[in-house]
C-alpha cells in the first residue's frame, strides 16, 4: 500500500515511529508536507500538487499529522484527498472540530458525553458574572486552540481571573473558562482510540506545584487500564468527532470521569514508553483493514 504521511518533518518522534511501522510492514509511506501542498480547482477534477509535483492519484490513503499553526490549510488539504477517494485516518472536518476547545465541548455536550463546567463569552462588561456563574474560583482559563498544555491557566482569586480574562479579551483572544476540579489533583488520563477500540491508556502526573500534567509539561506517566465508562467516553468522543486516530483526555471526577480534550494527531512518545504498546504499529495496521476497501 502506498501511505502518504501529512508531515511537516521527519525529525518528529511520533512521524518518524509510524513512518518506521509502514516499512516494517511492507508498505511504501512517503512524507508530504501539508504546507508545501496546494489544491488546483476549475477545469477538470481538482489536482492536489506537492510543489510542482502531481501527488493526486498518488496513495492509496493519507495519515495526518497536522499542526496547529496550520489546522486550516492542513484540513483543507486532507478534505482534497478525501474528496478523491483517498483514505484518511482523521476526517477534516474532525481535525478542525478538534482543535478548537469549544466545538469539541458543545458536539460532547450534545452527545451527552460529561465535561466539566464551562463558559465561554467575549463579553468583558461582566467577567465578574462570569466567573459567579461557575461557582467562583478557582478557575481554569484556556486558549480554545491551545496545544500540549499551553495557554492553560489556574485563576485561583477572583481577582487574578478577572485580571487574565480581561487582558485575552482585549487581545481579542478566543478563551474559555473551567470549573477546577480539584479532586482531579493534577492528574488526567490519555486514552489513544483507534478504529472502534482502544490500544493504550495512561494516567499522567503533574509535577509538584504544576496543575498540568501534559507530557510536554514535565508530568509523569503510568500505563492504566480505563474504567468501562472511561472507555464509552473515549470511543464515542472519537465516534462523533469523526477521528480514526484520537487522543482522548479525561479527569477523574466525583462524579465520574470528565472529558476535557480530543487531539486529532496525538503524539506517541509518552504513551509508547509509559505503556510498552506499539501504537505506531496500530495505527498502521487500521490503515491496511480500510485503505485498501476505500480505494476499491
């Protein structure tokens, strides 16, 4: 099978890991740099050029590995190859509902998938309100399109929350706002789904005096096995976003578990070594149960 690999390098951990599983399976897997890409639309069927290169009829289906900075131009590309009968692992219109916070939390909310208390507004007459509205602080602020915990503050006054409110306001900033669950001590769970089942799970740790507990931010982690409604929550977050490969997060609640984010593209460095499971491996072998069946 030949693979294309939506990449922007293969000095990526997590590209050059799945890139390694396709050659040890047999399969031709090329890296193509999304940035580089454009789509030729008007006469005839639409062309999706890698520089000058024609790659449309190039691959018998697409693995995206998309960054944030470049979410649209990224999707817009995958949509191209879906569009002409390419497999994809991750659907476009998954990838930008992943990335921004909000769209997740209101498609979950809909679905009747549990997360926490959250608000988001762009009014900064009445951030005091605001904040009233979710029981006071402390509260959790976040960048709707922020990556490997950053632009994830802990508010824990009224006052400091209204202070980093106002400023993202004013800075035109799209944010929104979190009860904290405190009970979660710092502590989330990464569950990797693909397909219809989940392949690895992994409680990560925060560091003493940090909140978050992101690979990225220092945490510890430790392979787990997700509780059966743990699991129900990661295999239909990816289900209604439309992802094959999904990264699910959630915190422990008293209430139950919480699902806090979905991550189209998530890296495989923290889950491999806390868990010992190929999940490169897995994601390959997805790859060959449908992009063969899709290009017939």
């Amino acid at each position: 099978m030949d693979i294309g690999l939506l990449s922007v390098s293969m000095n990526v951990y997590s590209t050059k890991r799945i890139a390694e599983e396709a050659e040890k399976l047999g399969h031709y897997i090329e890296l193509i740099d999304h940035t580089k890409c454009s789509v030729k639309l008007g006469s005839g069927k639409p062309q999706i050029y890698l520089r000058d290169e024609n790659i449309t009829q190039e691959f018998h289906a697409v693995i995206p590995r998309i960054g944030a900075k470049v979410t649209r131009h990224g999707a817009a590309i995958v949509k191209q190859f879906e569009m002409n009968g390419v497999f994809s692992t991750a659907r476009s219109l998954g990838i930008t509902r992943a990335r921004n916070k909000v769209r997740t939390l209101q498609i979950m909310a809909r679905k009747g998938i549990p997360i926490p208390e959250t608000l988001f507004s762009i009014n900064p007459d009445n951030i005091e309100e605001q904040i009233k509205i979710l029981g006071g602080t402390p509260v959790i602020i976040k960048l709707q399109e922020g990556t490997q915990g950053l632009g994830v503050i802990l508010a824990e006054t009224k006052k400091s929350a209204k202070s980093i409110i106002d400023t993202f306001y004013k800075m035109d900033t799209s944010i929104l706002i979190q009860k904290y669950i405190e009970e979660s001590n710092g502590e989330d769970i990464r569950i990797i789904v693909i397909g219809n089942k989940i392949v690895a799970a992994m409680k990560r740790i925060s560091e003493v005096g940090e909140f978050r507990s992101n690979v990225h931010r220092g945490g510890a982690t430790e392979s787990i096995k997700p509780t059966a409604k743990e699991q129900f929550i990661a295999l239909n977050a990816a289900k209604h976003l439309g992802l094959g490969v999904a990264g699910v997060d959630l915190i422990r609640s008293k209430k139950g578990p919480l699902l806090i984010e979905v991550n189209a593209s998530p890296g495989l460095r923290g889950i491999e070594a806390a868990t010992g499971i190929n999940v490169a491996k897995e994601i390959i072998l997805f790859v060959e149960r449908n992009g063969r069946r899709r290009r017939k």
